[in-house]
C-alpha cells in the first residue's frame, strides 16, 4: 500500500515539469513593454549624450 507521503512528492514532480519555460499572456505582454520601455530609455539618452557633445563643441 502506497502511503500519501509517497504521492504527494510524484504529484509535485509532474507538475512542476508542465510549467511552461517561456512566460505566457500577460507576463509576455509584460516583458514587451519593459523591454520597450528600456530601448525607449536608451535610445532617449543616447540622443541626449549627442546634444550635450554637439554644444560643447
């Protein structure tokens, strides 16, 4: 006879292993809008950099 103590660890291990790696839905979306929000405050300081050398010249 199998005791629970048993099953309970077999249960977690498969379900661990149907989690999907790469995020879904909303925590994709998520990702996007961070990874835009960051080449958006790159981009933006870059041409910021650039004007400051411009006058200095």
């Amino acid at each position: 006879m199998t005791s629970q103590h048993h099953i309970a660890p077999a249960l977690d291990s498969t379900a661990v292993r149907k989690i999907p790696a790469e995020p879904t839905g909303a925590a994709k979306i998520f990702q996007f809008h961070c990874r835009t929000n960051i080449l958006h405050s790159v981009l933006t300081l870059k041409s910021r950099i650039q004007v400051v050398v411009f006058l200095l010249k």
